[in-house]
C-alpha cells in the first residue's frame, strides 16, 4: 500500500536534519503539483515538505496560507527506450506572483515493464527529488531574507481563488488537469522570460482523440506555449522541424469521474522518435465533453516543460 512506500521514504528524509538554525525567517507554500497522476503528486507535495522541515525552512500547512513564496512544481515522465526521464521544474513567485528562482532537475530510472511511464517513480526517486529541491532550496533562500516580505496579502488572494477552484472541480483527483488551472495560468504567463527565442523549430499537428473542443485548444495551447519557450512554430514543409504528436485518451466513467490520457510523442527531423512525454489523470465524468478552456492551458503548460527537455534548447544569451 500507499503507507508503506510513504514511511520507507520518511526514514530516508529524516537523516539530512544537521542543520539547527534556520535558514531563513521566509515561509515557503507549496502549490499543488501540476503533471503527475494525483498520488505522486500528493506524496512528492507531503514528502518536499517534510524534507524542508528538516532543514529548518518554514512550509505553510494549507496551500492558501500566507507565505513569502509559493514553489510550483511541473513533474513530467517521458519513455525512452530502456529508460525513463523523470524531469521537473519549480518555480518560486514572490507575494505579487513574480517568479524569483527556478529549480530544475531530472531523475532517470530503468524503465518497467508495462505501459505505465510514471511506474519509474519509485519511492527512490521521489526522495532524490525532494532532497535536491531542498537543498537547491536552502542555498538559496538566506540570500533572499532582505527583500522577503512575509506578507502575502496579493499571493493568500491568488492561492484563495485556486483553492475555491480546486474544491468546486470536485475531487482531488482531477487537481492537475482541471483543478489547478488558476494556479498555472498565472504562472503561464511568465515562463517565456528565461529564454531567448533560437533556431529550434516544431511541427504541431491537430491533438487527436479528444472531446469538446480539446482538439482545437490544446493544440493551439500547446503551440502557444512552445512559442513561448522560442521554439518556432514551422509549417509542414520545413525539412529540419522536430514533430510534436498529441493524443488523448479518455476512458469509460466510473463513479462522477473519467480517466483521461494525454500522450505527446516528439519525433526528430528524421522521423526518429525521441520520447514520449505522458500526462495521466481523472477529471468530473463528462467535464471535458465541451469546451476545455483553462484546462487546455494547464495541460499543455505542464506537457510543455517535459517536450522542451527532450528538444535541443533553444539558443539563449545570458
């Protein structure tokens, strides 16, 4: 069971507490976990702020607590041939929803048998990524603590009307795909900052296989999105284009609530393909049946981050 796993990963967690003084009067929220199938989103959120806790980085208990940042984490398992790329990406706002640092990393693990890309994520791996956000984490913040403001007033407001939003997208399960959507849209518009645009262009073919609209928003998202990161848009002539194929899959409904399956296959100039980044969730039965709306956003916000990694990036000038 679920308990198992959590407590081996606690024992591991727990021996890093050397430190006694805190890092820094800053307190951290974590913002529910935006990629992952809803029970290694939970476990990586509880595990992350359990290994702050031992280096002595205050966490908010609810996410809509005041805080003097948010971390938002973006967690995506992409196949290869024998092995799979567990990459993620936090990214740190400050009380106006600015983002102030960004930490990113990737685990890789034997791939399983079956077809499940996100069978890798062993208790192992979730404890390599939560022990290296905190650290990351914990060289970071005291050179903050001058412009920290521990009043969150503008953020508790943002992080107030997500969680109304979580809570009417029914269950928790659906949190990374429909729920969490005021969370990334916000954090969507600054992810374009980092990079300058380069010579990296794609091929986004229509999203195939999904209800309402999906078609249509998540492809014109998902290209919004690479755009974004200076990938360019190219057209079906351009010989040196990488290919980016969407498929959705969405399950028979049980109990109020659906399983829904996005896989974006990414091909080099060849042909060759270079993996598969997958996104895996339940949402409200029938809630995708129309327009998708902010859940196109979300779903391509996250997708993005593991295509890009499977990409040559895009040139960028420090």
């Amino acid at each position: 069971g679920s308990d198992g796993q959590a407590s081996t990963l606690n024992a591991q967690t727990t021996t890093s507490a050397l430190t006694t003084k805190p890092v820094s009067s800053a307190k951290i929220t974590i913002a529910p976990i935006i990629g992952a199938p809803d029970v290694i989103a939970k476990l990586l959120r509880k595990e992350l702020s359990q290994t702050l806790a031992t280096k002595n980085i205050s966490v908010a208990a609810n996410p809509g607590d005041a805080a003097s940042y948010t971390l938002r984490g973006y967690v995506v398992s992409a196949r290869e041939k024998a092995k799979t790329k567990i990459s993620y990406i936090w990214d740190i706002t400050d009380t106006t929803g600015k983002r102030v640092n960004r930490i990113t990393g990737e685990e890789v693990a034997p791939t399983s048998s079956g077809t499940d890309p996100w069978a890798a994520m062993t208790p192992k791996i979730v404890s390599a990524i939560t022990q290296k956000t905190a650290n990351s984490l914990a060289a970071w913040l005291p050179s903050q603590t001058k412009t920290a403001t521990p009043a969150a007033i503008a953020n508790s407001a943002t992080n107030k009307a997500a969680n109304a939003a979580r809570s009417t997208a029914t269950t928790a399960g659906s949190s990374a795909l429909a729920a969490g959507n005021t969370a990334v849209a916000a954090v969507g518009t600054t992810t374009g900052s980092i990079k300058k645009p380069g010579v990296v262009s794609a091929i986004i073919p229509s999203v195939t296989g999904a209800p309402g609209d999906g078609g249509v928003s998540l492809t014109n998202a998902i290209r919004k999105q690479m755009a974004s990161n200076g990938v360019t848009m190219a057209s079906g002539t351009t010989a040196a284009a990488y290919k980016i194929i969407g498929r959705v899959k969405i399950g028979a409904g049980k109990s109020g609530k659906q399983p829904i399956q996005i896989d974006w296959d990414v091909k080099d100039p060849s042909g060759k393909k270079l993996g598969t980044v997958s996104q895996k969730n339940q949402v409200p039965q029938g809630s995708l049946d129309g327009p998708w709306g902010k859940t196109a956003d979300a779903a391509a916000a996250a997708a993005t981050q593991g295509i890009l990694k499977l990409l040559p990036k895009p040139t960028r000038t420090n």
